[in-house]
C-alpha cells in the first residue's frame, strides 16, 4: 500500500468542463480569433494552457500569453466557480482521510486557483498540499509539479500513487516510476490512459476506492 495519493483536479475531483471551455472560447473571441467547436476545446482539458495557445497561434508566444493573461482575468471573475463535483468523490475523500492516507492534488491549474478552488470545497482540508502550474508557467509539466509534490510531502515516487483522467497524468507518473491510475469520468479514455502507462483503469469511485486498497 502507497502512503500518499496525489490526485488531479479538472476531470478527476471536480468537472470544470464550464469554466475552463467558457474562458479560452471568451479568450478567442477578445483576439479576435475563430471560435473552435466543443470537441475542438475538450483536449485542451489536461495539458498547460500556454502550450495549447502557442500550438493554435503556431508558436507565437507573445499572442499566446495575452490569451492566458486573458484566460485568467475571465477565471478569477467567476470562471473558478464554474465547476461541480463528481459524485461519489467527497465519499471516496471522506474515507480516505478517515484511513490516514495522505492526500495532495496535482494539476496542471494555475496553483492560485486550484487553491482557491480547493477551499471552497467541502472535503478541500483533506488535502495536505496542493501543487499547480506557477505563475510564471516555468513549472506546469506533470513530470515537474509530481516532483515537487514528493519533495512538499518528503516521499519517495515509491510511496505515492498518481490518480488522473489524462495521459499527462500516467506519463508523468511513469516518469518517476510510480504507480499510476486512471479515471474514466473525466476527460479521457481507457485506450488514451493505457497507452501512457496507466497500472490500473477504473470506472467509478467506489471502485478506485476498492483498487487503491
């Protein structure tokens, strides 16, 4: 049994779907940019905002962080609130608190605002840190905000198990050989999860619970 859990925000905890489409589509809109279809906007669900504006501005990075600028201005009005959790999570919480496991969240989120996000939460104490992309986007890879998750809480890889519903999520878990799971409520697939590396996929909570042991 691993000591601590690291679990990803968007599509793991909580469906932000609303907020997070909501702010690039108003982004695009401000820049004057062609609005992009939902199924166009979902993959952008995962990976560090910055990179899936300088991949739609081919590369330019100077358009891509007025977007994000942009982006973070709609969040912090309101787009933060525009989430709801998945059921059964703050039962699956509530139980792994009471178990003694340790808890952080990982994402690729802002840190200010999965923070914010965090402690209008019910069940948002349980978590011993919380670990998002810093301000400036230096750090916003899984590779990264894992390691400094490891060094906040003083673990080793070994003793943590990464919980998440991307492939961003088991490959930076593989990257640091430690176990990962993946989720089928969010916003990726079994196929997408096995490939990066994904131990273990589950459907539910309850059985995510039943597979962390």
């Amino acid at each position: 049994m691993t000591d601590a859990l690291f679990f990803d925000l968007d599509g793991t905890l909580i469906d932000s779907e609303a907020g997070i489409l909501g702010g690039i589509a108003h982004t695009l809109d401000v820049l004057g940019h062609p609005p992009l279809d939902r199924a166009q906007l979902l993959p952008w669900i995962g990976p560090p905002l910055r990179d899936s504006y300088e991949t739609l501005f081919d590369g330019d990075r100077e358009r891509a962080e007025q977007a994000v600028a942009l982006y973070r201005q709609r969040y912090d009005a309101g787009g933060w609130r525009e989430h709801s959790v998945y059921p059964g999570i703050p039962e699956l919480v509530g139980a792994l608190q009471a178990a003694g496991r340790r808890l952080a969240v990982v994402t690729s989120k802002n840190e200010g605002f999965a923070r914010r996000i965090l402690e209008s939460l019910p069940f948002g104490a349980a978590f011993e840190t919380v670990v998002g992309a810093s301000e400036d986007g230096i750090r916003r890879y899984k590779r990264e905000l894992i390691a400094e998750a490891l060094a906040r809480l003083a673990i080793t890889a070994q003793q943590a198990t990464m919980i998440g519903d991307r492939l961003y999520d088991m490959a930076g878990a593989r990257q640091h050989d430690m176990r990962a799971i993946g989720v089928l409520w969010g916003f990726g697939d079994a196929a997408e999860l096995r490939a990066a590396g994904a131990d273990l996929v589950v459907d539910t909570p309850a059985a995510l619970h039943a597979a962390i042991g």
